[in-house]
C-alpha cells in the first residue's frame, strides 16, 4: 500500500514539470470547442489565430518557468532535460510560424481554420511528447499521436 501511494505521489509532482503539455493538451480541447459554436463572421479567423498563439504564447511561458535540471517524469516515461527543452522550443516556433502563415493564405478555407489550428496544436503536443519520451512505449505513443493528427489534417 505504501508504495502505492508514493507512486501516486510521484505522479502528482510529475504534473508540475509536465505543465506546457497540460496547456497544449486544453489549448487544443478549447480550440475545438470555440470552433465549433463560434459564429461564421468576418473576425473569427482573426480570433481563432489569435487564440491558437494565445495556446502556443502559454506553453512557450510554462515552458520557460521550468528549471534546467534533468528530470524523471511519470516513472521515467518522459524526461525533462535540455535535449528535450531545445526541441520544445523548436516546435513552438514552428507551430507559431504554421499559424501566421496559414492565416495569411488565400487558398486556405477559413470555415476549416479552427479546426486546423486545433489539429496544429495537437500536433505539437504530440512533438513535445516525442521530445521528452525516454521510454520506448512512450515513443510509440507519440509518434501515433503526431501521424493520426497528419493524418486527418492532410484528409
């Protein structure tokens, strides 16, 4: 029973390191949702970009609240450490740059781009995922995650 509860315990002290994917993984529940009951208006595109940096600017700041040190999350699924970190960073400024061009795009339908930024930002949460995986289990997991979602917002 005892260790029992210090898994648990090691599980809850995990979730404050594991904070920018907890906003990439509600960033993209909201996204989803505002899309789906925001009106048809001249502004929503502006709005839902607006919304998907707001998702990316929050992660980008969780992430840089987190200390340097290495880290053993979840059991030793995923590691917090710089190799980990600089990739984070590099996916954040990808996903960033993803939305400011394709809400520049004439071609792009915008009765579709909450649901693209939606996918985009999922997307990224399942790179940050396979960033910080250092269990082979957890690799597996995001790559399903990132080629799903390609999957779907190449259909």
């Amino acid at each position: 029973m005892d260790s029992f509860v210090n898994l648990v315990q090691n599980n809850l002290d995990s979730t404050l390191w594991f904070r920018p994917e907890l906003a990439l993984t509600f960033g993209t529940l909201v996204l989803f949702v505002l899309d789906l009951f925001w009106k048809r208006s001249a502004g929503r595109v502006a709005y839902l970009t607006a919304g998907a940096l707001a998702v990316l600017g929050v992660a980008a700041f969780l992430l840089a609240q987190q200390p340097p040190d290495a880290t053993p999350l979840f059991n030793g699924m995923v590691a917090n450490d710089a190799f980990a970190n600089f990739f984070k960073w590099l996916f954040l400024a990808a996903g960033a740059f993803t939305v400011l061009i394709a809400a520049q795009g004439k071609d792009f339908p915008p009765a579709r781009i909450g649901q693209f930024y939606a996918l985009l930002v999922a997307i990224v949460l399942g790179m940050f995922l396979m960033a910080s995986a250092s269990d082979l289990l957890m690799v597996y997991l995001s790559i399903e995650l990132v080629s799903m979602v390609s999957c779907v917002l190449a259909g």
